[in-house]
C-alpha cells in the first residue's frame, strides 16, 4: 500500500533560518505528492505538489522536488518567517487508483521565533 | 465567504450519543471526503463519496456513517460517540475526472470531545 513517512517534530527555528522538513514515500504505483500546511486554528491548504519525477513544486519560497530515485519530497525554505509557524503534512495520491484518497505523513509542527 | 465550510466547529458530548458533523461547499465538485486528525498520525480517511449515489468507506469507518444529501452537502454521523472519537474532523472536496496530482480543499475542521 502507499504511505508517507516525514521527519519527527517539533522544529524550532529563528527568523530568517534555513527549513528542511523530510518526507519519504512508499507507493506501488507513480503518486503525485504534496505539501499541504495547516495554519493555526485552521484547516488544511495546499502549499505545493509535483506528479511526476524530477518536478519541482514551489510557492511562497517553498520548494520540493520529486525524487523518483530516493522516493522523497523533501520540503525547503531558505528564509522562514514568523507566519510560516505551521504544521507542515508531506502527501501523496495515487492517480490511477479508484478513491484519490490522499495518504497522509504524521505532520511537522514548526516554530518560527522572531 | 468560504468555500467548505463545517459545522458545528466545537462540539462536547457524552458517551453514547449519537451526533452528526456537517459539511457544506460551494466549490461545485463531486467528490467530498471525511477525515480525522489525531496528534501524531496525520489524517486518516473515515468515508468518500464520489457523487450523491457513490459512498465508500475509508481506513477508519468503523462508528461512524455518512449521508450525501445533495451533491453540496456531506454528513458525518457518531451514532454512539465514545471517547477515542475525540479528535478534529476535516471535510474536503476535489473535482472529478482524470487529473494527475488531484488537489484537494479542506474545511475549517470540527474539534470534538467525547466525554
């Protein structure tokens, strides 16, 4: 079956720092994947997605690249902000199955200290 | 106005009553979903529904049922809530049809405490 494993939190970080959230996937067949965030209070958005290999996913300074090779998603931001104080979910979805359920990663809680 | 929008958005109840969360869009597409979060695992999926005539369960269906009333509103039922359903439900919609990378859009959670 599809599953998404992503880096443990809680991250803490100070303004203007580099982020780095890890996020590997299993899946049988060719997923799209995404980044979706949850600001506090709220529920889910999507930040960026790539379907297929060796796309790069990016928005709002965020970026991810979908690695075939080392099957991984891996979340980065050179400069965070206070605002990107978030829970961060790696996902993927399986295109050519019946449901296009999304197969969730346990979440990473981020802290941006000014 | 917001495009899913969830009631209610707190709910405290008792063990063994029967309550229902409800989902609303007005983004016109088929398909709705209905999600828990619970610390540490992520969103684990309870039912989906493709459109009004299409209900499927998810990994987690057991304790709950779900209703599509029309192809905007999407009902999730406890029929005798008890504790470990406490937890922050999410409805989201997508759109139908082929589409590598499907997104999809997420109401604003219902947060629920089963006493």
């Amino acid at each position: 079956g599809n599953s998404v494993t992503q880096m443990e939190g809680p991250v803490t970080l100070s303004e203007e720092a580099f982020l780095t959230i890890n996020c590997t996937y299993t899946a049988t067949g060719y997923p799209s994947l995404f980044w979706y965030v949850q600001y506090p209070g709220e529920g889910l958005q999507l930040l960026l997605k790539a379907t297929k290999a060796d796309d790069k996913g990016s928005n709002k300074g965020f970026e991810a690249t979908y690695r075939k090779e080392t099957t991984s998603f891996h979340l980065e931001k050179g400069s965070v902000q206070v605002s990107d104080s978030a829970v961060y979910f790696c996902a993927l979805s399986d295109p050519f199955s019946n449901d296009y359920k999304l197969s969730f990663g346990a979440g990473t809680t981020v802290t941006v200290r000014a | 106005d917001a495009d899913v929008t969830q009631t209610p958005r707190n709910r405290i109840t008792k063990t063994g009553k029967r309550i229902m969360l409800e989902c609303s869009q007005t983004k016109g597409h088929d398909r709705m979903y209905w999600y828990r979060q619970d610390p540490g695992l992520g969103l684990r999926l309870i039912y989906y529904s493709f459109d009004v005539k299409d209900i499927n369960k998810g990994e987690i269906s057991d304790g709950y049922s779900v209703s599509r009333q029309a192809q905007a509103k999407f009902s999730l039922s406890l029929e005798s809530a008890i504790p470990n359903q406490t937890a922050l439900y999410f409805c989201a919609t997508s759109v139908s049809g082929f589409s590598e990378g499907e997104t999809q859009y997420f109401g604003p959670g219902t947060r629920l405490l089963v006493l």
